[in-house]
C-alpha cells in the first residue's frame, strides 16, 4: 500500500496485518503456560511487525506479507526465550520424567504406558497430565539451540524447517528414525501429523478423536520418550 507520494502506507499496513499478528499470538499460546499472556505476544509481533516495515527490501525478491509472517514470529519466539518463561520447577520435572521413561523402558523392554509412567514418578494421572502440558510448552521453542539443561534440541515451531526434519537431517538421523519408530503409534502419528502434514492442533485432534490440550499432552510425551532414548 503506498501514498499519494508513492510512500508506503505504513499505517495502513499495520491495519491490515494486525490479523496476522494475532493469529500467530493465538497459535502460540495454546502451547504455553497459562502464566503467558495474550497481549504480550500480541505486543512482540506488533514489534515485529513493525521491524519488517523498517527492514523490508523488495529487490531480494520476497512479498512483504512472507517477510512480515517470519519477522512477527520471530519476534514472538524472541520475547519467550528472553524472559526465560519456563519455570525451574517445570525444567526439573521434565527431566524426572525423561528419567521415568528411561528406566520404565528399561526394566519393561516396551514403551511405558501413562498409568505406569505417573506410577513411577509417584504422582496422580492427574497431576502427570499438568506436568505434561506444562512441559510441552518447552519443547515447542528453540529447537534449533541446544538445551544446556538437557543436552539435545528442543522441538519448537518456528519459521525455519520443521523440526522433525531438522533431526533428521543431522549426524543422528539413524538413532532419531529409530527413536521415532519406537514411539506407540498414536504418538507417531500424532508428530507425522505435526511436522509434516503441517494440521494445527484441532486438525490433529480431529483426527485422533482427542481435544487440542490432549494433543499438547501427547506431543509432550512423544518428545519425553525420544528424548529418553536419544540420551540413554
């Protein structure tokens, strides 16, 4: 959009993007922690919005709407991992339960069930359900930096490749197909789903007949079994 002075629009712009700003907030915080407010993503991504109509340069040949989308989810992603949101009571307990399912898969020869693994960590289904969905949270950012706690690549969303096939393009790519292959099937469809079919999570519940924070659960425990396997 540009003026009658041949200059762009900026304001105009901002209108007609703040949609876009806020689907991706939206996007975002159904794999957060209630503690992460809407309006502070929304907040990042106008930032973000804002730092492409400053950076854009059409003569590289990308549509402002693609250089705009990776810059307000840049912008987003950026904010989370700067104010360091994932509590240390939530990374400790993401760490028990890579541990849980190590030594269930150890000692049954199987991949554990949820009954068995809340067992092993001496917590109700209940409360392994929240501990789930609190640590799915984690495993959706920065998959492209390696968790200094953990040791491996978290999984996130991001604007780069999908993270599955970030894995599988590394030096491991025999250990992650293996890894992946060992997962129960509903959670290995439930990441084919993700990574590569590209659904949102109410398409992805949809399909496996669960609702959308049942499918943060099941993601988050997916990545706890790899995750389990990928450092034994």
């Amino acid at each position: 959009m540009y003026t009658a002075q041949g200059k762009i629009d900026q304001t105009a712009l901002i209108e007609q993007y703040m949609p876009m700003v806020r689907r991706h907030a939206l996007s975002l915080q159904v794999r957060l922690p209630a503690s992460v407010e809407l309006d502070d993503l929304i907040q990042a991504g106008m930032l973000g919005l804002l730092d492409a109509l400053g950076r854009y340069d059409d003569s590289h040949g990308a549509s402002f709407s693609t250089y705009a989308n990776q810059r307000i989810r840049g912008a987003m992603i950026d904010e989370l991992r700067s104010r360091d949101w994932m509590p240390r009571s939530v990374r400790r307990s993401a760490r028990a339960l890579d541990q849980a399912v190590r030594r269930l898969e150890q000692q049954l020869g199987r991949a554990p069930d949820e009954r068995e693994i809340a067992r092993e960590m001496g917590v109700s289904s209940d409360d392994y359900h929240r501990l789930l969905a609190d640590a799915n949270n984690g495993f959706l950012l920065a998959y492209d930096e390696s968790d200094s706690e953990n040791g491996i690549p978290s999984v996130a969303e991001s604007s780069s490749p999908s993270p599955l096939a970030a894995l599988l393009d590394s030096d491991n790519r025999a250990s992650v197909m293996a890894a992946i292959d060992a997962l129960p099937e509903r959670e290995k469809l439930l990441l084919g789903l993700y990574y590569q079919e590209e659904l949102n999570l109410k398409e992805i519940g949809a399909v496996l007949g669960v609702s959308e924070s049942r499918v943060c659960q099941l993601h988050s425990q997916a990545v706890a079994r790899l995750r389990s396997r990928l450092n034994p």
